[in-house]
C-alpha cells in the first residue's frame, strides 16, 4: 500500500487520539484535585493483574486475525466463541484473585475493587475479536472515534463519582465503562458470529504466530509491571502513587505518539510480509519520525519536570517531580523502540520479539532489583530508565541484523543528527535554569519558546527539518 495511504491513516487516527489524550490529561487532572495519592495506589496494585490478565485473555488472537489473510467466518465464529468462554473463566479466576491480593497487600479493600474490575477485564476480553476485525478492514476512524467517544462517557462518570465521594471506586466505574462501552459499539458494527463451541482447526490457524506474541507479552508484562508490584508491597500505597504518576507521565508521549502509528502499521504492513525491503523501507520513515520528535521532547519533559507536575497535578504531587525527571531520559530511546514490536508481528517473526522480550525481560528486573535496594522511588526510576536506554541496542541488533538481514551500524548513524539535535536543545534548557522564577504557566511557556527556537535551528543545521517535514505532510 503507497505511503499515503498509512500516511491519511496515521493522520485520521491522530487527530481521534490526541483529542482523547487531551480529554484524559483534562479528567486525570481534576481526578488528581479530588483524589489522594492513596486512591490511586488502590488502583495501580489492582491494574497491574488486570492487565495480566488482560494478556492472558488476548493470547495474541488479535494480532493473529489481523496477520493471517485466510481466516474464514467460520473460523471468525470459533475464535469469539472461545474469547467468550475465556473471558468468563478469567472474570471467575480474577474474583478469586481479589482475596489472596488483598492479603499479601494488607487492603481489605482490594477485594471488592477486584470483583468490579473482573467486569472490565470480561468486556476487554470480548472486544477483541471485534476490534481486530475493524482493524483488519482498515477501518481506523471508527476505532479511533469510538475510543475518543469512550474516553468522554466513561470520563464524565468517573469525576462524578468522585464528587460522591467513592474515591477508588470512581476509577474502577470510569474502567468498567469505558471497557464496555467499546465492546457495545463494536460489536454491533461487527457483528461477529458465535459459533456453539470453539473449534480446534480454527485456533490453529493462528496458534503458532499468535503463541510467540504471547509469550512475548507475558514476558513484557513482568518487566514492566514488576516496579509496581514490589514498590506497593515494599514501600506502600503512596510511594507507588507518586512512582506510577510519574511514569504514565513518562508514557503519554511515548504512547501517544507511536501509538498513533503502530496500529495502522501492521493491518496495512502485514499485506507485504514477504517483501523484508518494503518493509524496512517504511519502518526507517517511522523511526525517523520518532526520533526527530523524541529529540525535543526528551529534554523538554527534563528540564520542565516541575512544571509539568505541578500544573497537571498540583502540590500534592511534588514528590513524583525527581522520578518523573529521571523517566524523561528514556523517553527517545522508548519512542523509537516500541514501534519495533509491531515491525516483528508484520514481518511474522514473533519468534525473534519473544527472543527479544526474554533478554530484555532479565535486564530491566536486575536494575529493578537494584533500585528497590537502595529503598527509593527515585532509585527505581532512574535504573528503570538506564535499563530502556540499553534495551534499544539489543533489540534493534535483533530486529535489524537478524531479521531484516540489513546492517545495525548504517541503521544507528542514521539516528545520529538526530541525537545532535537532542544535545542542543538540552543545552537551551539548561541554560533555562537560570531564567529568574515566574508563575508555573509563564516557566512553562519560557522553556517551550526557547527550547523550541534552539530545536528549529539545529533542525536546519543538521538538515533534519526538511525530511521532517516532509515524513509530517508530503502525501
């Protein structure tokens, strides 16, 4: 498919997810005035099983209908009947789950927090299978515009119920109805069939691909989430607000700028799996993209850590600014790097991301480790950083040399400009410490305007801004 084409699907879901971005950080931040740290320690120990089992329930089916072009209706109608059965058999599971949680954390009220969650993550079960299939069809708005609608209702409610005064609970309703709320709408535009039982030879199909992006994910679940788990066992509800706060901080660039590309890649990449060099053609213009972006926010999200906190989050919150710095620093290296994942499922060596994610996996939990026995939140995040810096050269040695078979050496010079350019503009912020205090929105709009100006000049220098802009409008 001609570049255009991801280009208008890339734009068409940017437009539905920065508009969702801006409502969340809108209802995130009017949560955080209502709310207290502790709330959202409630949640974050509850969302790391949920998203486990999350994983557990996609099994890379999704991935799986998207990739393989030969999948019947009736083979559609398998796949949801066994999502179905799965959802309702992880639903019961995680109820279960609730008790013994709440025991090893000493929070009685995990368990009533479990069993509503068990709704949400029975809902996300079920839409997978109608989402994969909008995705497949390339039908990227409604996904994208059902996401942002979702975003709005489920929103709403949750700083209603918090007004009640139902603290925790009104983040477990915002996640409950945001989840069913997606499958509702795209189940009726979909309408997959249901046949009466799941059916071997149509799991098949897909088991091989789909097993590795498992495993994979399972894998990446643990790397990831194994801060959460032990900074609220070890350190308390409160400590892990301000660490978790701090990180999904650290994730809202990172995610919502690749993720406006990602899930277009691999429906429109995977129609040319066996041709490695269109592919890797592409895959260079993304990593580009990224990484011209990454080069300014990086260091803006350093040097304006304070702020940033401050003004989305309010005084409370000031003791999640030193993690939130140290997070910032792998903020180029995660934006470029999880866009690789979705190039190994287009390339269908799941194999290769599974072997990848296992490496991985074992050097973010011994810097993890590290950090937790120095007895700071700090100290996780700045090894929790280190760690996703040294990710990038081992997976782009795998992802380039291994399974494109292209040499890693012209790949990394390539991104060369692209760290000057990075350098110069965190010498301007630098050089913004030393500006004479001002209100938070005033600072803030100081360092973007010099930031910036130094950013756009070392753009030129470097001969960056015109394949830029380019890789932004040429159609």
């Amino acid at each position: 498919m001609a570049t255009s084409s991801i280009k208008n699907a890339v734009y068409l879901n940017a437009a539905a997810r920065y508009s969702t971005l801006i409502l969340r950080m809108l209802f995130n931040a009017a949560l955080a005035r209502i709310l207290v740290p502790e709330d959202y320690g409630v949640v974050a120990i509850t969302s790391v099983f949920t998203i486990f089992f999350g994983l557990l329930a996609d099994m890379g089916l999704g991935a799986g209908i998207i990739q393989n072009k030969e999948l019947s209706r009736d083979d559609i109608g398998s796949i949801f009947a066994f999502s179905l059965r799965l959802g309702l058999v992880l639903m019961g599971a995680f109820v279960l789950l609730s008790f013994p949680m709440a025991y090893f954390y000493g929070n009685q009220a995990l368990v009533p927090v479990g069993m509503l969650l068990s709704f949400q993550l029975f809902f996300t079960t079920l839409n997978i299978v109608p989402n994969a299939l909008l995705l497949k069809r390339k039908e990227f708005k409604k996904v994208a515009l059902r996401t942002l609608c979702a975003c709005l209702v489920s929103g709403t409610v949750g700083i209603g119920l918090a007004l009640l005064g139902l603290k925790y609970y009104a983040l477990v309703g915002q996640a409950i109805l945001d989840a069913a709320f997606l499958f509702g709408w795209n189940y009726l535009s979909t309408r997959p069939p249901m046949a009466r039982k799941p059916r071997r030879e149509s799991l098949d199909k897909i088991r091989s691909y789909s097993g590795y992006l498992f495993g994979f994910s399972l894998i990446n679940y643990f790397a990831r989430n194994l801060d959460n788990l032990l900074i609220g066992k070890v350190m308390g509800n409160a400590q892990l607000g301000y660490y978790d706060k701090s990180y999904k901080l650290m994730l809202y660039p990172v995610n919502n700028l690749t993720h406006v590309i990602t899930p277009v890649l691999h429906p429109i990449l995977s129609e040319h799996q066996n041709d490695k060099a269109y592919i890797y053609g592409k895959y260079l213009q993304v990593v580009k993209l990224l990484s011209l972006l990454g080069a300014f926010i990086t260091p803006f999200f350093y040097f304006a850590s304070e702020e940033i906190i401050r003004l989305l989050y309010g005084e409370q919150w000031l003791a999640a600014i030193p993690c939130l710095r140290w997070m910032s620093l792998a903020m180029w290296a995660q934006m470029i790097l999880s866009s690789s994942g979705t190039i190994f499922q287009s390339l269908g060596d799941t194999r290769r991301l599974l072997w990848s994610g296992s490496m991985n996996a074992v050097l973010v939990v011994a810097f993890i480790i590290a950090g937790l026995a120095e007895g700071s939140i700090v100290a996780v995040a700045r090894n929790v950083s280190m760690a996703y810096n040294l990710q990038f050269a081992a997976t782009f040695y795998i992802l380039v040399h291994l399974s494109f078979g292209f040499r890693t050496r012209d790949f990394l010079k390539g991104l060369l400009p692209d760290l000057g350019v990075m350098a110069a503009v965190a010498l301007a912020g630098f050089g913004c410490t030393f500006l004479p205090e001002m209100p938070l929105v005033w600072s803030v709009i100081a360092k973007v305007a010099a930031m910036g100006a130094v950013y756009l000049l070392a753009l030129v220098l470097t001969r960056q801004l015109k394949p830029l802009l380019a890789l932004l409008f040429r159609r």
